[in-house]
C-alpha cells in the first residue's frame, strides 16, 4: 500500500512537472526527471529522493501559491483546507444562533402577550372592584351558601357587564386629563383669610411605599378572608378601599385609600385628599375620628374598622356584639347612644380652633363602629374648610355641586353654605337610626331635591316616638335639624348637650 501511495505521488508530480512552463526551464533536468520515473515502476523510491524532487520545484517570482492553486490541479494544502472548513463551520454557526435568537425573541413576544391578557382578563373580571364586595361582605365573611350564593351572583352580573363595556375600557386613558376649576366657586370672600394649619400637609411616603400590594393580593385570594380580612373592602365614587397589613408578620390590617384610575390627577384632586388626611392629622385626639397612619399623593392610610353604622342600622346585617362593641339600634337606649357619638364627631369638626370644617358629605356609611363600642365620623374628601374674616368670625362659601338625595336645601339652592349643611344631613342619619330605613327611599333624587327645597319633612310615626322614652327626644332633634333655615337647626354642640343631658337625668334616677 505505501509503494502504490509512492508511486501515485510521483506520478502526479511528473505530469505537473512537463506541463507547466513555469516550473523549471532547465532542459537536463527535465530529461533525468522524466528518466527517472521509469525506475519507480520497478523499486520504492526513496524519501529522500521523494523530498529532494518536490524541493526541485520553482514558483515565478510574480506568481503566488494562491494562483498556483487554482491554476493548476494542485490539491489544497492542509491549512487552506482548514481555513475552508473553519469559514464554512462560522457561516452556520451564524446561521443557527440568528435562528436560535429569532426564536426566543418571538418566545418571549408571545410570553409578554400572554402575561398582558392575563393581567387585562383578571383586572377586568377579578374579584377586586366587584359591586358585591362592599361593606356587607366584610361585616359578614362566614362560609354560607346564601352569601356564596350572591358573591356568585355578583361575580356573573358583573362579567356580562365588562364583557358589554371591555372596548370602551380599553380605549379610555388612565387618567383624564385635568378639569378645568370653575374660577370664584370655591374661593374665601373679600376681607376672609384662612387659618395657618389649613394650608399645611404632613406627606410621610415612605410608609406608603413599604406596604407590599403584591402580598396583599395573594392573600386575598389563598387566604381565609373571615379571620384574616386582608383585600378588597369598598369602593365609593372617589376612592377604592383595601384592607391591606403593613407588616407581614403583624397580620394587622390597615385600611389603604387610593383614588380610582377614573379620576384626573390634578391640583384640585391632590388637594382634596390633602384636606382629607389635615382633618384626621389636626384631629387625632378625637375619639370620635378615624384616625390617620401616612399620607402620600391621592392616597392614605386609615385605622381598620370594618363595620359601617349602615351595616348595623340595616336590619339584613346582623353585626356581632364584639364587632359593634355593644353599639346596637335594637334598644332606644342603644339609638340615643348612636347619635350621640354621631354629633360628637360632627362637633369636634365644628369647633376645632381656627375652623370649622364642614364634612359636606354626611350620611350612615360615613361612621364607623368600632369594636370598642365609639362610633368614628370617617371620609374627609368632600370636606371644605372655613376662613375667618378680621373679626374672627367665619365665612360663609359655596359649593358648585350638590349630588345625591343628603344633602341639605341650601346646597340645592346654591346658596352660601356654613357648617349648619352638617346638621341637616345628621337629620337623615337621625331617621334611619330611629326608623331603620331611609327617610327617602320611596322618591328619586329629583323629587327629594324638590321636597328638601320646599322644606318639607320626612314624617315620624308614632310608634318610632313613644312619649317618655328616648325615643321620643330622638324624634324631636331630628325634626328640629330638618329646618328649612340653617338659623332654626341646633349646633352639634348643642345636639351633644341635649343627650347626654337625658341620659345623665336617667342615671341618676
């Protein structure tokens, strides 16, 4: 096999040799080449020999080896060979990494889609802005086929209604952009200052910003919202309301306020929520306010009270004693107990040094029960705060809208307003707690604007007002704030006197 190998080696560099002018022009040379080949039909050419051959070669100054090669049937060297090999390997290794990168990055576009219609689908259809999820369902979390009943009610009426508005919320903003304020609507009268605390803000952001939300929404969906009450809890025009727990390891919800999405983000909205979290700040040693943890932007952070006086006024809710503290409207002795703290709240607004503050926003859902038997006034959004003119005396202002059926005939009429619009709307939660209903539940908010305006009065039979009993007194301090002039109604310090006054004579008999 290796003489044959030889061999087919001297014979190509014999043929290579005669045909090519440019190797060597000398003529003996050539003729003992040619000679010599015969001799290595009979015997094994020697590697010396075989070396000494190749060495004979002479390459023109003018020519390459690249054109050597190609011009002739030279075979590649080894390296050429490699360099060829390697190049060919490169190109499809680039060829495969550019398919490889198109493939994960089309991955990771499904992956992100994927995630984006997650996250739409569960926003939309989840659990966190149901209308069934209000205050009754965190009064009441126990395991009942009646409330699973209409949670699954809830949870359908409110998918066939997303499914009917899904591209118009999709094509909203997050926000809108801001509102144009109505120049002079709200503004002090000529010769009227304001106090200095009014125009303070105590933002503290960083404890807002260390509640983890992430948590709080796995919790209210893995955990037992009975005992643990971490999730979703209200959501009224303004704000949605979370029960959220600013330590993981405290498990002791606190209640997170943060202004909806439908909302612009503008001076007029930052300042309603700062004059929201001043009252809690300027009130804190008030027994009968909510009181406030941090402040940061359109949100705050409020003590956790779960029952609202709607809850226990409501004859469908049965609280338990431990959640009111005792507080009840089943006795008469318990509803004087109720107004009592209600005008307790309304005058620690009405005479803070430097004031008042009118809530402008009164109604049952706005108190709280807390388990410690104190009902708390709650929700300053809607709050406006009184100057003072040279002589100290407060000026009167104006609101531009006045929505709903609590509201009292001067906001109707668009009249200047004081802190007295308080007490007519005290008259409403008055009537519920004696009554247990509503005083305009039968009539739509424009006939109950048009009645409220004519000074008429909700009537009070006669057995919610039985002579000799509290609820005879009852009857008769609501009737009284439901006068159609703010003069004619009592202050809410004079409410607070006339109650504790019957219940003082009472003791001691």
């Amino acid at each position: 096999m290796i003489k044959n190998l030889l061999r087919r080696n001297l014979k190509q560099s014999s043929s290579l040799h005669d045909s090519d002018d440019a190797w060597d022009s000398d003529p003996s040379e050539s003729a003992s080449d040619s000679s010599g080949d015969d001799s290595y039909d009979s015997e094994i050419a020697s590697p010396l020999h075989l070396k000494s051959s190749f060495m004979r070669r002479r390459i023109p100054e003018r020519t390459t080896t690249k054109d050597v090669i190609r011009g002739s049937s030279i075979p590649p060297t080894r390296g050429a060979r490699r360099r060829r090999v390697w190049v060919s390997r490169g190109k499809d290794c680039a060829l495969l990494l550019g398919c490889f990168a198109t493939y994960v990055l089309c991955f990771s576009i499904l992956l992100w889609l994927a995630a984006l219609c997650y996250i739409y689908v569960r926003n939309t259809f989840g659990p966190y802005d149901r209308p069934d999820h209000r205050h009754k369902s965190m009064a009441r979390r126990g395991p009942t086929s009646v409330h699973n009943r209409q949670k699954d009610a809830g949870i359908l009426g409110h998918v066939s209604n997303s499914i009917a508005h899904t591209w118009n919320e999709m094509t909203k903003p997050i926000h809108p952009p801001p509102r144009k304020r109505i120049k002079g609507s709200e503004e002090l009268a000529e010769g009227c200052v304001r106090p200095q605390w009014q125009e303070r803000a105590f933002p503290n952001c960083n404890e807002m910003h260390e509640i983890d939300l992430l948590s709080t929404l796995i919790r209210s969906e893995t955990g037992d919202t009975a005992t643990d009450g971490i999730g979703f809890l209200d959501s009224g025009l303004w704000r949605s309301v979370w029960a959220v727990d600013p330590r993981p390891v405290m498990r002791t919800p606190v209640v997170l306020k943060m202004m909806k999405q439908k909302h612009a983000v503008d001076e007029r909205n930052f300042d309603r929520h700062r004059r929201d979290a001043l009252v809690m700040e300027q009130l804190t040693s008030s027994p009968n306010v909510v009181d406030i943890y941090s402040y940061c932007g359109n949100s705050v952070l409020t003590e956790f009270i779960p029952v609202p006086l709607d809850a226990l006024i409501s004859a469908e809710e049965k609280i338990d004693a431990a959640e009111s503290g005792g507080l009840s409207r089943d006795t008469p002795d318990g509803r004087l107990r109720l107004a009592l703290d209600v005008a307790r709240g309304m005058k620690a607004l009405h005479e803070i040094p430097g004031g008042p503050i009118i809530h402008a926003d009164i109604q049952p859902r706005q108190f709280l029960v807390s388990s410690s038997g104190v009902l708390k006034v709650n929700d300053f959004n809607r709050c406006r705060f009184m100057g003072q003119d040279a002589r100290g005396i407060p000026c009167k202002l104006m609101i531009p809208s006045a929505p709903g059926k609590a509201r009292s005939p001067e906001e109707y009429e668009g009249e200047q307003l004081d802190e007295k619009l308080d007490i007519y709307s005290i008259a409403n939660v008055y009537f519920e707690i004696l009554t247990g209903v509503n005083p305009w539940r039968t009539k739509t908010a424009d006939e109950t604007q048009r009645l409220v305006k004519q000074g008429v009065k909700p009537l009070i039979r006669d057995e919610f007002r039985k002579p000799g009993t509290s609820d005879e007194l009852l009857a008769d301090l609501t009737l009284k704030a439901y006068s159609l002039s703010p003069n004619d109604r009592p202050s809410a310090a004079q409410l607070v006197d006339a109650i504790e006054s019957y219940l003082n004579e009472k003791r001691i008999e």
